[in-house]
C-alpha cells in the first residue's frame, strides 16, 4: 500500500522538460512544502515560480541522458531533509532516462512515484499501481499562465449582452452565407477606418451612419442599432465568431465544458507589437477558447476561404498555449476548397467545423467530452 499523501508531501521533485504541464498538475494535486524541479539548462523551471505561491523554487540540474546520474542528484539532495520527511516524485516529465534515474532513487528513498496519465485523466502511483482523478482546470488563464512565460497580460472580451435583434441576425446570417461572403470585400474596406457606408444590393440594404447608428435590410429583416461603429467589421465576418460562440454556449451552461470566451486578447508587458518575445510568432488573439478541465481547445473562425496558412498560424498556436494536450479547432462557413488545405488540416491534426456539417461536428464533440467525463467518474 502507499503512504498517506492525504495531506501531500513536505518535498516533491518534479522531473522537468519541454511540457511543463506535468509539474503544474503535480502542484495542484499535491500539496507540498518544497518544490524541486530536476531539469537541465534547456528547461529553467522559472515559470513555475507564479504557481508555487511564497514557497521556494529549487532547480536541480542533471543530465536528462544519464539515469544513474539522475539517480544520485535526488538521493543526495533528498538525504539532506529529516529523516521522516514525506517526499513525493513526480516522473511524468523529462526524458525516459530521466524517469528511470529517478523511479529508482523513490525506491532507495522510500518515496511516492506518481506519473499523470493525461490520456485517461487519471494519476498513477507507481509501485502501487493506485490511482485517482486528476483535480480538472476550469479557467483559461491557467494554460495561458503557464505556457507564457509570466510575459503576457491577457485580457478577456467578454462578450457584451446580445439583444434577441442582434443575435437573430447573426443565425440570419449564417444561414445565409454564401450570400452575404459576396459583400465581404466591399465592406472590409471599412473595418480599420470605421467611416460611415452603404451597401445596398440585391434587396440588401446595409448602413452605418455619422452617428454610429447600423442598420441591416434584407433575409426578412429590418433591424436598426444604437452604437456599432465596427458594424463593418461585424458584418465581413465577426459575425461568424459570435455564431460559433453561441453554439457552444449551451454546453458551457450545462458543465460539459468550462470557461467558453470569446476574442481573447493577449497583451506582452513593455512590447508595442504583439509578436511573442521568446517565439515571435503573432499571437495576440484567440477568436474563440474553452476547457473541458483537462485540455486547452482554440477555436479558429473564418468566415471565407481558409488558407494553409491560417491552418498553420491555428497549429502553433494550439502547440503553444495547448501544448501536447492542446486541441485546435478550424471553424469555417464553407468546406476548405483545395485538397492541399484539406490535407494541411489533417496533418495538423485540428478539428474541423466546416460548412453544413459544422452543427454536427460540434454536438459529436461535445458528445465526446460528455462520455468521457462519465466513463471517469465510473472507473476513478
């Protein structure tokens, strides 16, 4: 039988690599005095300060390639503690030799090896071979914190009350549009200036005037609102992200997932441009994102044709924010047009809502992350 861990451990050494989500699952599951991470010089563990509170953050260095050497820097270390102090050590991270240095020098020590299954959301005491649920994250800023950096300054658009006008536009739209795609360029000359237009076509009319009043004519319906200055921009594909969004919001109001905002924006302290100072890749706004207490989802929206690369910007970003556990998600108005992007879309293995089957794909997913959640409390 293992120990109790009831109260956690007075040290855990956490083995420390690329994904840092083994060590932050570690934190939250485990209540623990002391935190060690067992890295190398490529992985400083220095953005697991912000998660640890007060409490010290120790590095331990080792050579991920040589487990005997693994071995005697944690038993070392660890002898240096009282004789009965209670140490947990979290496998899950670094190399498979890293692991092996590190199971054995548990055992020498008669410390708890545990290891996270993400796959099956569980963690894993290893000599005991017991197991329990993984405590779920049921906010964004917890994946955005811990793959950031402590860079960034994330702020959330929360999305204004819809009127009921507002709102059956936007599903008046989607249900018509490949006729409005026909308007997109026109009215994209107007997103940045914010200038007053009128596009009046095929019975259509669509207006915003000096006064910032908008005003939408056609698919039966005469709507007038108060304030919309960036109406262009709503109207050219917005929208789209806010048809997307209401779809899944039903499944937020249920619990099947956590979190749902929408235009998340991410700002870095003292950067004037929103390139991310360690990668420099442009990511400074996620259309749509949400959490089923385990996995960052981003949910990629576009409203005309999809590109490779909005395909690849959508990869990265899900890899970076998501890490491995991260899943991406390509919403688009119509099915991608060339096998090229298709295949792009598969190789990156992202999730398409696409066209006529986007209500589908959507409840088969949340189909999905409901029996999932079931299929735990069954066998936890």
């Amino acid at each position: 039988a293992i120990r109790d861990i009831s109260n956690g451990f007075d040290v855990t050494f956490h083995l420390f690599g690329e994904q840092r989500m083994p060590a932050l699952l570690s934190i939250r599951q485990f209540e623990s005095t002391h935190h060690i991470f067992v890295n190398s010089k490529d992985y400083p563990a220095t953005c697991m300060r912000s998660f640890i509170g007060s409490r010290d953050l120790h590095e331990l260095a080792v050579d991920p390639w040589n487990d005997r050497a693994v071995h005697e820097r944690i038993s070392e270390l660890a002898k240096q503690f009282p004789e009965k102090t209670r140490i947990g050590i979290n496998l899950t991270g670094g190399t498979k030799l890293m692991f092996a240095g590190a199971l054995s020098a548990a055992r020498e020590l008669g410390a708890v090896p545990f290891y996270f299954d993400s796959r099956n959301r569980c963690v894993t005491f290893v000599d005991s071979l017991q197991r329990e649920k993984i405590k779920p994250i049921n906010t964004l800023d917890v994946f955005l914190r811990l793959n950031s950096d402590g860079l960034y300054i994330p702020e959330v658009s929360e999305l204004q009350d819809m009127s009921p006008e507002r709102q059956r536009l936007t599903k008046t739209l989607w249900i018509n549009r490949a006729k409005i795609a026909r308007l997109y360029k026109e009215l994209s000359a107007y997103n940045k200036t914010l200038q007053p237009f009128k596009v009046a076509r095929d019975g259509l009319v669509i207006e915003l005037n000096g006064d910032k009043v908008a005003k939408f004519k056609g698919y039966g319906l005469d709507f007038v609102f108060y304030n919309w200055p960036d109406f262009a921009k709503y109207i050219s594909g917005g929208w789209f992200e806010e048809y997307v969004y209401l779809q899944c919001k039903p499944y937020e109001d249920s619990g099947i997932i956590k979190d749902l905002r929408l235009n998340v924006t991410i700002k870095f302290e003292g950067q004037y441009s929103y390139s991310h100072p360690r990668t420099g890749l442009d990511f400074n706004e996620l259309d749509i994102a949400f959490t089923d207490g385990y996995s960052l989802y981003v949910v990629e929206c576009k409203a005309g044709n999809v590109t490779q690369e909005q395909v690849m910007k959508l990869q990265n970003l899900v890899r970076f924010y998501g890490g491995v556990e991260g899943r991406g998600i390509l919403a688009s108005c119509f099915p991608p047009s060339t096998e090229s992007v298709k295949k792009k879309i598969q190789d990156a293995r992202l999730m398409p809502w696409s066209g006529g089957s986007f209500p589908e794909q959507l409840k088969a997913l949340m189909e999905s992350i409901s029996k999932r959640a079931e299929s735990m409390e069954i066998t936890t």
